[in-house]
C-alpha cells in the first residue's frame, strides 16, 4: 500500500471515530439537559396538580367528612379538562392503589405506583405505542384520605430531536469525511512528493541514468534525506565514471596490445611457415630468416617495457634524496653531443640546471629523462638542439626537455601517454619504438606524485617537463643548524 | 596476369604476403598507407586488394568506402578479432575477413576463393600435361578426361594452387575433409596414392619426411 494511501486511511479513520464521538456526545448531552428540563417541569406540574387537588377537595361541601370515591373521580375530570390544551393525562388511586380515574390512554402499567408512598415523589421515562412520555407519581393528602397522583407527560419531541440531531450530524459527518479526504489526500500527496520524486531517481539511476537527480523540493528531514541522497548518487557516479573510464582504458589497452602483438607474431608465424615449406632461394631465406629475427627482437622489447610498467606499478620504489647534479651529470654522459652525424644521437645537447635536492627514486628518474631525450632525438633532425634543464620552482625543482623538432598537433597531446600509441609509426618502428615509452614515464611519475606536462607546436618543437618536491631548503637548514 | 594490391602499414606483414602471392603467380604491389593506397586505386586498375584495417593516412575503413564503388574485391586484413569489427568490414562491403596471424596456406586459398567469385581466377589450372578445369570440375590428362572423386578432385587442386609448396598434413586434411586432423588418419595417404595411379604423378607427387607432400613441377 502506498504511503500516502496509508497516511491518508489512518487520517480518516481517526477523524471518523473523533467525529463520531464528539457528535455522539454533543447530541445526547443536549438531549440529557432537555429530557432533565422536562421531567423537572412535569415535576412541577404534579406539585400543581396535587396542590389543585387538595385545593379542590377543601372546597367540596363539608357536610362529608370523607372524601367520596365519586367525589375524587369528580375533581380528577375537573383537572384533567383545566389542563386539555397540554394534553394532559392522569390517574388517581385510592390507599389501595387501586385506580379511581385514569384519563383516556393513560395506560402504562403499575411499577412506578408501586415505588411511592406518602412521602416519595418519583418519575421515570416510558414509551407508549410509539411516544415517549414522563410518567411522574406523587401522594396527595385531602381531608384523611391519601390519595396517589400520576401524571403523564408526552416528551416525544425530545426524542425526535435527538433523532434528528443524529441524522443531521450523521450527515454533516459524512460530508466532513469527505470533504477531509480530498483535503487529507492533497496534502498527503504534498507531504509524500519527496519520496516519490526520490523513488523515480531511484528507479532512473538502477535504470543505468547515473546523471539523474531528484529534485528538492522541501527543506524538512525529507529534503535532507533527497540532498544527502543526490549527494550519495554524486559519489556514485563519479565512481562509476571512474570505472568505467578504467575500463575502457583497459579495453583500449587490450586492444592495442592485441594489434602489437598479433603483427609480429603473423611475420614470425608466416615467415617461418615459409622456410618450413617452401624451397627459398638465398636472398628470400635470409630476407625471412631476418624478418622472424627483428619482429622478435620487437617483441622482446615489448615485452621488457610491458614487464617494466608492470613492476613500476606494483613495486616499491625506495626514495631517497637526489642531488639534481647527479642526474645531468649522468645524462650528459649518456648524450654526448656527437660530431659524428651518423650516430643515432648527433644531436646539439645543451645542459642547464640550478642546484637542488629532490626526493626521488634516483633509477627511475633516470629512466623518465632518458626517455623524455629519446623521444626529442627521435622528433628532431640531425644536428638540431635539445635544450635539458633543471630549475627551482614554487611547486618544486621542474626537469624539462625541449626540442625544435616536428613537434606535434594539440589533439595528439592527449593521446601519447596512451600505451602502444604511436603518432608515426613507421619512423617510430624504424627507432625501434615500442609505443610504451611515455607510459612507463607517466607510471613512474605518478608514483613521483607528479605527472608529465607536454607544451607542443606542430612544426616548431615540443617541450616536455615535470616537477619533482625540492629538498634544497630543508637540507640547507639541517646543514646551517 | 592478376594483379593485387596489398596495403599494410607493416613492411615484413606486407613482404610476406608479396612473397607468398608471387610465388602463386600474381604480381603484387605494395603500399604502406590508407592514402597512398587510394593514389594507387586511381591509377591502376586491380584485381584485388587486400586491405589493414589499422592504417596511417586513411584507416581500412575509409579506404573501403572509397574502394566499393569501383567494384573491386577486397578482403581485410586485421588484427582485430571482434565479431563487431568484422561484420563492420563484411558491411562496408569486404569480400572476406582474414585474422592475424594467418597461415599462409590459408591466405592463398581465400585470395582463390575471392577471385573465383569474381570470375577472375584462372579457371584451368594446368601441371605439364594435367589440365584442372576448376569451375566444370573436370580433369583432363592428354586431352583425355580422368574421373576423380570429390576429395582427390580437392585434394588436386590444392596442390596444383601450390605448387612446390610443402603442404602438411593437418591443412591438407583440414581443407579437403573440412574435419579435425587427428594424426591417426591413413586416409589421406591412401587419397594421395590413388592420385598418383591415375594422373601418373608418381614422381611429382613427392612425400615430405614429417610435414605431408608437395607437388613439385619444374618450370
């Protein structure tokens, strides 16, 4: 059952009974105080009538001593004539109790006559062939005699009236519930809006739509829950965009590893088939023979970069603080600038650096710059200049490398850290490039806490740099103190 | 003579498939990028081309949309081994998917394969005086015909598509009996036997030790 179909049942349901007793009680206590009134007034009236009894009696002859059954029965039409228009009824019985005169259709039976006596005034309330009265009794003393007075008194009305008071707010009642539901469900449905505009995002976000949100709409602890909800799907889909991004990185991976796999492969599988089944002349068995050779060689250093991001990424690498000197120091020997322009580095290499200390695992960094000058060898002609520099920053000590070779289009920036992505393969492949360089270079940095920042022109040259922390400053003061 | 235009942006990928076709008889031209390939396209007239997918210049797929409405047969190479990639390829209106890595066996049939559809296989195929009539499946020795069954009928033409070629036991069974070769099966020997008898090959068809039998011919 929903919510709001329940709040709303149980509002009714309270509203009904509350109703229902209040009116109960409101239409008998008016009935209570009228019938109270009636019975008082048909109290006084039997006073009346005893006193005009007993007036009438004094008044009779006094040549009888004794009050006459006839006599009685005289006085009695008397009284009930005086009083027709009220529709008076009423019986005399003698000592006995037995009836003297009783008015046409005084017919209720003899209960109350037999509960008074000479000093007890009594009534209750009966119903006679469908109307209700107030049957009062009283003694009456005249002359010796005592004599028993009843009256009747109609009081139907009284009970119409609460009838009718009853029907009119069983009515009332009805229209009331009514009219409480449709509001009770306006604002049922108001109060529960929340929750069903949380259960549609709910819905949506299991459908797979993690961008959606549920809409605020109330500030109560409802709209608490909707905003740490939307905060909860905020999370979520930010993890789940991360995964997803993870995923398809691998599947990208995955893919290009395949295809470099699998091209290698195919030579040494079809080259090898060759020579197997084919009867080769001397040039095509050593064109085959060395083909299987370099496209294993290609494998094998694939397969040593693969082996060298994967034990980055899982190993431990042990920091330590590095003299920024040693480092240039170390390429400068490896990147000599070559007279000889037939070597593959004839390039103009040219060092500047600052002094620093910088926290680092010292063999990977290397790693890093000697990558970062491959790569500017690769891009540059001959002869051109590599600037490689070192320089104290606010963030830290900046390593940078800069050519002015090809350089590279802007979209392609984003793409090189990619494993296996290569801009040109062919001259890429002739430098024996695997295509994973630059992402050994960003596993080693992101261990660094640092990451590769490329500036690039087509056609001018690209400049390639990271910042590793600066150890300088607290060295300094442990060697000043 | 046939003429095939292989477009891979690998040189030994591309060398090898040269080597290989030429030696079946079909002059093969090179080219290493999408680009180049479509220069090519428009000044020579080919009889096929088999096509990378992953291409420097204009990838396979652009190539192709270039390629189809010249009619030419086309049959992609490819590392990509989805089914996805490869019904994209079939879509665009490829002839036939190869996957790396192929044997070499594999590529010379369905180049065969390609070019019969296209009627541009030569359909006699012809061995000093053996003449193999491949469309009307007749074999005709001296000008005389020479009942085969089914499997030496296939048996037959796969060794006279490749000629002096050793062709090992496993893809002669796994072409002609399109079955799991097994290594147990005397069947084919006995099929090869029963060749030699009834075309007179007795030298030509010559066993190799461990690998199967080649077919050889001197020119």
């Amino acid at each position: 059952m929903k919510f709001s179909l329940k709040l709303l049942l149980w509002t009714i349901i309270v509203m009904a009974i509350a109703l229902g007793f209040s009116g109960f009680y409101f239409v008998n206590y008016v009935f209570e105080t009228s019938l109270a009134r009636e019975a008082r007034q048909a109290l006084d009236e039997n006073s009346i009538l005893c006193f005009a009894f007993e007036t009438a009696a004094l008044n009779v002859p006094a040549k009888y001593d004794v009050l006459q059954d006839n006599t009685v029965e005289q006085i009695a039409a008397n009284l009930e004539r005086s009083g027709q228009s009220a529709g008076r009824m009423l019986r005399l019985s003698d000592e006995e109790k037995r009836a003297l005169y009783a008015s046409d259709g005084f017919e209720p039976d003899d209960e109350l006559l037999g509960q008074i006596d000479e000093a007890t005034k009594a009534y209750r309330t009966i119903c006679l062939n469908g109307y209700y009265y107030i049957q009062t009794g009283s003694a009456v003393n005249a002359l010796d005699r005592v004599l028993y007075l009843e009256t009747l008194r109609d009081v139907s009305e009284v009970f119409n009236e609460r009838a009718l008071g009853f029907r009119v707010y069983r009515r009332v009642t009805v229209v009331m519930l009514v009219f409480g539901t449709v509001i009770m469900h306006l604002i049922a449905s108001w109060l529960t809006k929340p929750i069903r505009l949380l259960t549609r995002a709910t819905k949506r976000m299991a459908e797979g739509d993690y961008d959606y949100r549920a809409r605020q709409i109330s500030s109560d602890e409802l709209g608490q829950l909707t905003l740490d909800f939307n905060q909860m799907a905020e999370a979520l889909e930010e993890n789940i965009n991360k995964l997803e991004d993870e995923i398809q990185a691998k599947e990208d991976f995955v893919g290009a590893f395949a295809h470099e796999l699998k091209t290698p492969l195919t030579a040494i599988i079809g080259y090898a088939d060759m020579l197997r089944s084919r009867k080769l002349d001397e040039e095509k068995s050593f064109l085959s023979a060395n083909y299987i050779y370099t496209e294993g060689k290609r494998l094998e250093t694939m397969s040593i970069r693969l082996l060298d991001i994967m034990v980055t990424r899982h190993g431990q690498a042990q920091f330590q603080d590095v003299t920024a000197e040693s480092l240039f120091l170390y390429l400068k020997d490896m990147f000599k600038t070559n007279e000889d322009m037939e070597s593959v580095y004839s390039m103009e290499f040219v060092y500047s650096y600052d002094k620093a200390m910088v926290w680092a695992e010292s063999s990977m960094i290397i790693t890093v710059l000697i990558n970062l000058l491959d790569n500017a060898c690769k891009a540059s002609e001959p002869g051109a200049v590599i600037e490689v520099s070192g320089k104290k920053e606010e963030a830290g000590y900046r390593f940078s490398v800069k050519d002015h070779g090809i350089g590279m289009p802007k979209s392609e920036i984003q793409k090189i850290t990619k494993a296996f992505y290569m801009i040109d393969k062919s001259r890429s492949r002739s430098h024996n490039g695997a295509g994973l360089g630059l992402s050994l270079c960003t596993e080693i940095l992101s261990l660094h806490n640092s990451s590769l920042e490329v500036e690039s022109i087509l056609g001018e040259g690209t400049k390639v740099s990271f910042v590793l922390e600066d150890r300088m400053e607290a060295g300094n003061e442990e060697i000043h103190h | 003579m046939i003429k095939i235009l292989i477009v891979d942006d690998e040189k030994p990928i591309c060398d090898l498939i040269d080597l290989n076709l030429s030696a079946s008889g079909y002059r093969c031209t090179c080219v290493q990028n999408g680009l180049d390939a479509i220069d090519l396209i428009e000044k020579e007239n080919y009889d096929l081309i088999l096509l990378d997918i992953m291409l420097p210049g204009a990838d396979g797929y652009d190539v192709m949309e270039y390629v189809r409405p010249l009619k030419i047969p086309v049959i992609f190479i490819t590392a990509k081994h989805e089914v996805r990639d490869r019904v994209k390829g079939l879509k665009l209106g490829a002839d036939d998917y190869l996957v790396k890595p192929f044997d070499v066996v594999e590529l010379v049939a369905r180049v065969e394969a390609v070019l019969r559809r296209y009627n541009k296989a030569d359909k006699m195929l012809t061995v000093g005086n053996i003449v193999v009539d491949v469309e009307a499946r007749r074999v005709l020795k001296n000008g005389k015909e020479i009942v085969l069954t089914n499997k030496e009928f296939g048996l037959l033409v796969l060794f006279m598509q490749n000629k002096n070629v050793a062709l090992f036991r496993e893809a002669l069974y796994e072409k002609v009996w399109g079955d799991e070769y097994f290594g147990d099966s005397r069947t084919l020997d006995l099929h090869v036997q029963r060749l030699r008898k009834k075309l007179g090959w007795e030298q030509n068809l010559v066993a190799v030790y461990k690998v199967g039998y080649r077919l050889e011919v001197t020119e």
